[in-house]
C-alpha cells in the first residue's frame, strides 16, 4: 500500500517531512514564493528554473536574485536548465555553493525559446546529451541530482519515458519528477497517469530504490490525491494549483485546515507584497506584482474592473491602499449582522 502524504521520504540522503512539494514555477519560484509554501507545509520547494549559461557567465541578475536562498526554507532545490554538460558542471557548483540542498534539471519545458537551445524538452529526444548533462551536474555539485520531465515530446511519443529508465541506469539519478503530458500539448489533456504508473513499476523492477513524483493537472487536493494513487508514485509536485493558493499545502499534508477568510486571503497578500519589496525593491516590486493579485483578489470575488484597477497600480502604497479599502467594504456584511 502507498503511504500516505504525510509520511516522511527521502531523496538520496535528504530527508523530507512529506510527500508534498513545490514544482518549479517559471518566472514564479523565487525564495518567497518557496517560503511562503514551506510555511503552509510543503516537504520540498523547487527553485523557478535558472540557466546554465547565465550562471557560469555571471549575469548578475541571476547569481543576486534567482540563486538567492532564505536560511528557512531548507532543505530547497534549485532547477537549472542547459544542453551543454560543461556549463551545467559549473552551474551546479555555484548553485551547491549558494545553499542548494539538491540540483533539479530541466528537461520538460516545453517553450520555444529554451526548445530551440537545445534544452528542456528537446533533452528527450537526445539521450545521451540528457546523460552527459546529467551527470555533469553531479560531478560539479556534489549534490543528489534530480530530473523533471514530460513524458514525451509529440502526442503518442514516450520519449521522456525511456529516458527516464536511462537516466536511473546510467546517470544515477536521486528522483524523477514526471508529467506525463507530452511538452507539445503544454498544460492540455489528461495527464497519463497509468504511464507514470507504468514507470515506477519498471524502475522498482530494474532495483532503482528512486522516488517518482507525479506532476500535473493537480489543481486541487482532490485531484492530487486521485494523482497519487492512479500513478502509485511516491509523491506529488503542486504547480499552478499553489498560485494564490499555499492553503493548498496544509490541505494535503493533513493540517486542520478551512477555506481561508478574507482576512486571511488579505493578510496572506500583504505578507506576499512585503517579501516582494524586500526582494525586488519597491519600484520592480511594484510591476512584478501584478501578476499575482488576480490569484488573490478571484479567491476574494474582486474581478473585471476592479480588478484591473490593481493592474494600472504604480506604487505599493497605492495598492496597500486598496487592499485596505477592500478589508473594510468586505467586513460590513460581519458589522451589520452583529
């Protein structure tokens, strides 16, 4: 029998308090978005994916904001991504050096732009590079080393399948984190979850001890739930269902939970804004943001116009305003009943 979601498992050496973590979220998955999921309860949070080839050659940006790590939310995962084995070497090293308790590689993305370098998805169609690429991120880390990936790259292609029963026979990798849907469809389509089911049993088959981690279409609890049994995995990788929505956390790792007040939702957003100032600065802060109130304001039925108005926002200030004025009109139902 499968355990249940709560229970302890380990990756490599790293132990982990649950079966449930944070996928790597593009553009998304920076330290407050990982800490902000520790504190509701996930076992492991996964950095947004960061380049190879910026980190070798030094993009500031990059080395200050994507491999910065909050000491509270170890053990944390750091995704890289790079066809090039060489450069994922010295990537993987800086990125141990910067506090990573494990490396995560890319090789499911299915956007164009990283396709056409040669990474992402387009790993699964070139074995051995996906090999090479790897267990040069061992070698320069030191670090257990684990791969996300899709299932294949074409509707019917099992590519990704294949590679990944390789890449526990000839890389030695700690865990497969695997959505099985092909990149092409991109978040399209019924997650095969009889293929991951299918993959866990060979790799057990072949002797790998490795977990499997099912990814995608877990947009509820309940779904994530279903996910974990259909695939007989040993643990699943919350995505777009944690956006606005870390309650999702405590929900799956048996924390009392309820559905969240508008106090809570606000104060949840407000805790938000805050790391965002302390990271990006007030003024980028203030421009990032936007993407992240309509997963807070929708919980709160704030939409149409007044919630673009928080779209036309220029400072923070203007928007704490806002919420504020919000707080208020959303307690006078509680007033005039008391």
């Amino acid at each position: 029998m499968q355990p249940p979601l709560t229970e302890p498992f380990r990756i490599a050496h790293i132990e982990l308090p649950n079966r449930v973590l944070l996928a790597p979220l593009a553009g998304i998955g920076n330290w407050f978005v990982r800490l902000q999921a520790r504190r509701y309860g996930a076992g492991l949070a996964v950095s947004e994916m960061v380049s190879s080839y910026a980190i070798k050659y030094g993009n500031e940006k990059t080395l200050r904001e994507l491999l910065r790590i909050h000491p509270e939310e170890h053990p944390v995962s750091i995704q890289l991504f790079g066809p090039d084995p060489d450069a994922m070497r010295e990537a993987a090293a800086m990125a141990a050096e910067a506090g990573a308790d494990l490396i995560d590689l890319n090789m499911g993305c299915p956007v164009k732009k990283v396709l056409k370098t040669g990474a992402g998805a387009a790993l699964l169609r070139d074995h051995d590079r996906a090999v090479a690429v790897a267990r040069a991120a061992q070698e320069g880390s030191g670090l257990p080393v684990t791969v996300k990936m899709r299932s294949g790259v074409e509707p019917g292609d099992v590519r990704g399948y294949e590679l990944a029963l390789r890449l526990a026979d000839d890389a030695g990798v700690a865990a497969i984190a695997f959505h099985p849907r092909p990149a092409a469809v991109h978040h399209k389509g019924k997650p095969d979850y009889a293929l991951a089911r299918k993959l866990v049993g060979e790799l057990r088959d072949r002797g790998h001890d490795i977990p499997v981690i099912i990814s995608g279409g877990l947009r509820t609890a309940e779904r994530a739930r279903r996910a974990y049994e259909e695939s007989n995995a040993d643990a699943v990788m919350i995505a777009r269902g944690s956006l606005g929505n870390p309650w999702i956390f405590a929900e799956l790792t048996g924390r009392p939970v309820s559905q969240p007040d508008p106090d809570e939702v606000l104060d949840e957003l407000l805790w938000v804004i805050a790391r965002a100032r302390e990271h990006w600065g007030p003024q980028r802060a203030a421009r990032n943001l936007r993407k992240f109130y309509p997963w807070y304001l929708d919980r709160l039925g704030v939409r149409g116009q007044e919630a673009d108005a928080y779209q036309r926002t220029e400072t923070l200030e203007e928007v704490e305003e806002m919420l504020a004025a919000l707080r208020e009109r959303l307690r006078e139902p509680l007033k005039a009943a008391a």
